[in-house]
C-alpha cells in the first residue's frame, strides 16, 4: 500500500538537509530570449523555452548535462540550512462540513486513501448520489490532524458525509468511538505554532515521526512502541506512537447485513461459582437445547467487557433457565449482584494474530440481521484476517458479510509521515536582510537552489559556515563615473573578459559579479588562466572606465558538493529592511 521507495528517498533527504545544506540564490540579470519559428522563447542561457520571453516568465530548470556551471557562475551567496529548517510536508485538507472522506483500508491503494477523487458513489443520507471523495486525513481549525478509520459506509459500500468537526485529543491505543455522524478519526498530532509558521502553507502541512528508530516491539509484549525507541518532546504524538498497536483489528466494515440471525439483549445472567465454564440465563428468550451454540455471550462485569462462544446449550425446564457451556472458560470469575448480558451470533476471526474480542449487534432498522460491531480488544499482530459469521443454533441465519480492516505495520499513529504520505519535503528558510553582508539587498535574483556538502575555495575542507558570499569581489580603482548594480563590465585586454555587477560599495571601491567569463587573450590574468581577469588594467563599462585592483573568489570551491535542486523564479527584489521566507518543497 505505501510507496516505501518514496518515502525512504524522503527520509534520506530529511536527513541530508538537516546536516550540512545551504540554500542558495542566484541571477541577478535577466532571462534573456528570443521568440522562434514555433512560437517559444529560446533562452540562451538555460537551453528551454517557454511561451514569453518576458523578463517575469522564467524558464524551465535546466537538466542538461553542464547545467552546474551555469548555476555555479549565477550563484550569488548561500545560507546553511539548520535541521529545524527542514520538514515532511503532506497535502493540506481542511476538514469541511458535508465533505465526502475516504477511510484507510488495507486493500486500497495508497495514492487512493490520499487523493481527491471525483464522482465516487456515496450515500447523501437520504438517496445514493456521486460526488468528490477527499483524502483519508484532515487538519481541524486547531492544527490538529486526523486520520478517517471509518466514514459511516453504507451496507452498499457507500460513505456518509462528515458533518462533525473532529477535535478529541485521545492518545489512547484503538479506535476511538464513532461521532454522532458515523464517522470514527484517530487523532495522530497537532502541528505546533513554531511549526505552523515555518511550514504551513495553503497547499502544505507538516508531519513528522518522532520516533529515533524502528523500535516496534522491543520490550513490549502487546505489539506497542517500547518507549524506549522513541524520542520525548512532551507532544501528544509521542503518547500516539508508543500506544499504536501493530496490525490491530479497529474497523470491521458491513458489506452485507444477512437474515435470520437471533439476537437477545439484558437478558440476566449469574454462574454458580462451582464451574469455570458455564453461564446461566433466566428467561431466555429460545427454550429448547441448543439453540444458543454458536453464540456469543457478551456482559459486564467490574468494569470489564467479556465475549465468550457458547458451545452448547441445555434447557432446564424445570427451574425455567438455559445453562451456557462456553469457551473461553471464565476463570477465577464469580458474578454477583444483577446482571445482564446481549446474545448474538459468534463471529470467528481467523488470522495470524491474536487477542481479539468483538461482539456483533443488531440491525435497528432490519430484524435479524446483523448491524454493527463492538469491539472489546482490537487484537494486534495481524497481517491476514477474515471473519465468518457462524450460524447460531438451529436458526438459519445466512449471508451476513463482515470484513475487518488490518490497521497498518505498528498501528494507527505509529509512524504518521508514512501512514499520510509523508513522500514531500520542504525546506523553509529566511533571509533576512543582508544576513551579515553576505547578501545583496540592492538586487534582485531569479534562481533558488540547494547545494548538499560543498568545500571551502581553494580547499577539500567542507564548508560549515552560517553564510556564504560565493559572488566574486572585484576591487577597483579610478573609475571614470559611477558604477552600479545590474550592469555588464569587461575587459579588452582580456579579449573580452566579462561579468555581471550585483552590487557595488562605494566607500571600499568594490563590486560583487557574478557571471564571470573569461575572453579570448592568450595572457593569463588573476588566476593564472588565459583570457581571465587581468588585475592593475583598465576595465570597461557603460559610460566610463575602472582599474582593476584585486580580485576575490567566493567563499566555496567552485564545482564541490552537489547541487540537488534548483528552481527558476520570476525576478524577487530585495531591500535592506526585508526578509524573504523561502519554501522550498521537493517530492519523491
């Protein structure tokens, strides 16, 4: 059912980006292009097209092969990405009154259970109709989320609409009690307000798994999270994971609700304490041997639910009462005072797990046929199940079709990023201002991009620090007029060396450029390479001249680490004053 593949690839990444990522920006000149015979913009510098040449409508991400050098030489600076700064994000979905919601089931695809699906078949309440049937899972009106267990299907096989606004936080394991509308959710978490702000979004949500590692049954006999394998951040989601049961059985689905069953409800019951293993009715509703075997009794007693099969059935005339031989044996159980119990057909689970205990109810609305399920304990372990429902004595009950739903590896809760779909991340970081002068505030920039462990310049030692300048600095002297931002300067003395100017500073006589090509000199200039930079000579630019005094690389080496992602943007403008919160969310 889950995409494994996706979201380990999304866990890999989690993990990357939360060690030594940085978030980089890049292109403060424009997209430039011109239209082709087919109607397209060739742009030459990124090899795609698109429909306008414009300089808001940026191009397509490059895939080419040398597509890194173009990104190396527009990078501009770069800011370490901190582990808070990366989350899995799943789809947004409001919960919404009248709202149609699948319900997780084991035999249905995971794309299903978290998709939209139009003109599904649904029950309005009043008449069978088609409509949209939303995602599994929703969000509430206080960031708490919910995964939909069951969705009120009619015996048709037909969902209800929600009209109850989920909101219980219980943490407990199991499913919680139906809403007066059928509907049954299990809370998984609640995104905090730190969360909300960071990663929130009108498509987005976040969703975590808190747990250190796969510590499904490790020290734990019921098939729970020992606490031990999980982290603690004091959340709700912690008590969810820990108490999540592995391959319970919570939901059991009516397909068919059968005929002729017998069903009895507060009829008194006692034992005589001499006998672990029958029960005693008094006025029972059927009198004659027999005719309960293959039922189940369900009472309680002390606060404690109990289902036994009855295996045979004796009538005593005499004293007016049936005695129950039933299976399990009761035990140390004595009953006392006045009590009562419900008779209904057996329903056998047959599987590979174990502890499970449910009782069937009637049907209100169809006599004899059987209604609902109350489950006393879900069991756990389960891979495979299957329920019979038996028939009872000689009453020529038939048909009944009931199919438990197997909760999924380490139960409801156990691991949300993966129960939801987790297969996104987003990577959500600030610039603020200019991040300590590493960043231009008096330019633009068109390109975002994640660079995954890149080396210091000049060096093999891994880059660390907070923020890094990766345009280079020129160093100028008599400059004829004013230099600013957003030109293009070159040198003929270089055979046409150029670069392009993201910001200058006046008062230090320096200038950071981006685009650095060399031209077509044999002589070598700074960097001992043909055609490159020649420092101590005059350089041109639109409306005057400068003296090139020094020139300085970026902060990181030049084609080191691997750039993983990067995205073209229409033009996004910065000022001293402002801060850009940058969501980066990648699918897998």
């Amino acid at each position: 059912m889950f995409d494994e593949a996706a979201l380990y690839g999304g866990a890999t990444a989690t993990a990357a980006l939360s060690t030594n990522m940085y978030l980089f920006i890049g292109k403060s000149d424009a997209w430039s292009g011109a239209y082709t015979t087919d109607g397209g913009t060739a742009y030459t510098n990124s090899d795609t097209s698109v429909p306008d040449p414009n300089n808001s409508n940026a191009p397509s991400s490059d895939t080419t092969a040398n597509t890194s050098y173009t990104h190396w030489k527009d990078m501009i600076a770069a800011k370490k990405v901190a582990s808070s700064d990366v989350s899995h994000v799943i789809g947004r979905n409001n919960w919404t009154s009248g709202r149609y919601y699948a319900m997780y089931d084991d035999t249905e695809t995971f794309g299903d259970l978290t998709s939209s699906r139009a003109a599904q078949d649904v029950y309005t309440g009043s008449t069978n109709a088609t409509a949209t049937l939303y995602p599994m899972y929703v969000m509430n009106t206080n960031y708490g989320v919910y995964k939909c267990l069951f969705n009120d299907k009619t015996e048709g096989g037909r969902p209800t609409p929600s009209t109850i606004e989920p909101t219980a936080t219980t943490t407990t394991a199991g499913a919680p009690a139906a809403l007066a509308d059928g509907y049954v959710w299990k809370y998984m978490y609640t995104i905090s307000a730190a969360e909300a702000l960071k990663f929130v979004t009108t498509g987005y949500i976040p969703v975590k798994q808190i747990r250190d590692a796969n510590a499904y049954g490790e020290g734990a006999s019921t098939g729970g999270m020992a606490a031990s394998g999980a982290k603690d951040d004091g959340s709700d989601q912690v008590t969810v994971e820990r108490n999540a049961l592995n391959g319970a059985l919570d939901i059991f689905v009516i397909s068919n609700d059968g005929a002729n069953y017998h069903f009895e409800n507060n009829i008194a019951i006692y034992n005589s304490g001499s006998t672990t293993t029958s029960l005693i009715l008094t006025s029972p509703g059927l009198t004659a041997n027999d005719r309960y075997n293959n039922a189940s009794v369900y009472f309680t007693f002390s606060g404690t639910s109990y289902v036994r099969k009855v295996t045979d059935s004796v009538w005593d005339s005499g004293n007016s009462r049936m005695t129950l031989t039933v299976t399990p044996t009761l035990g140390s159980i004595t009953l006392t005072g006045s009590l009562t119990a419900n008779i209904a057909p057996h329903a056998r689970i047959d599987g590979d797990g174990h502890g499970h205990s449910i009782q069937l109810t009637a049907n209100a609305t169809a006599a004899n046929s059987v209604g609902g399920v109350t489950v006393v304990a879900t069991g756990n372990s389960y891979t495979i199940a299957s329920l019979t429902v038996e028939q009872q004595g000689t009453a020529a009950g038939a048909g009944a079709v009931v199919t438990p739903i197997i909760g999924p590896y380490g139960g409801h809760g156990y691991d949300a990023a993966a129960e939801l779909g987790g297969y996104f991340v987003m990577v959500n970081s600030k610039l603020t201002q200019d991040e300590s002068g590493a960043f231009t505030t008096t330019n633009d920039f068109r390109k975002i991009g994640l660079l995954k462990d890149p080396n210091n310049d000049n060096t093999f030692v891994r880059t660390t620090a907070a923020t890094a300048t990766q345009s280079k600095t020129f160093t100028y002297a008599s400059n004829s007029a004013v230099i600013s931002g957003d030109i293009t300067i070159s040198q003929t003395a270089a055979g046409g060396a150029s670069a392009y100017v993201v910001d200058v500073n006046a008062t230090a006589s320096t200038m950071r450029v981006i685009d650095v090509t060399n031209g077509s000199s044999d002589t070598v200039g700074y960097d001992a390479k043909p055609g490159s930079w020649q420092t101590s000579t005059v350089a041109q630019f639109s409306g005057g001249t400068f003296t090139l005094s020094a020139v300085a690389n970026g902060a990181m080496r030049i084609g080191s680490g691997d750039i993983i992602y990067v995205e073209n943007r229409a033009p996004v403008a910065r000022a001293a004053d402002q801060t850009e919160d940058i969501k980066l969310i990648i699918e897998f």
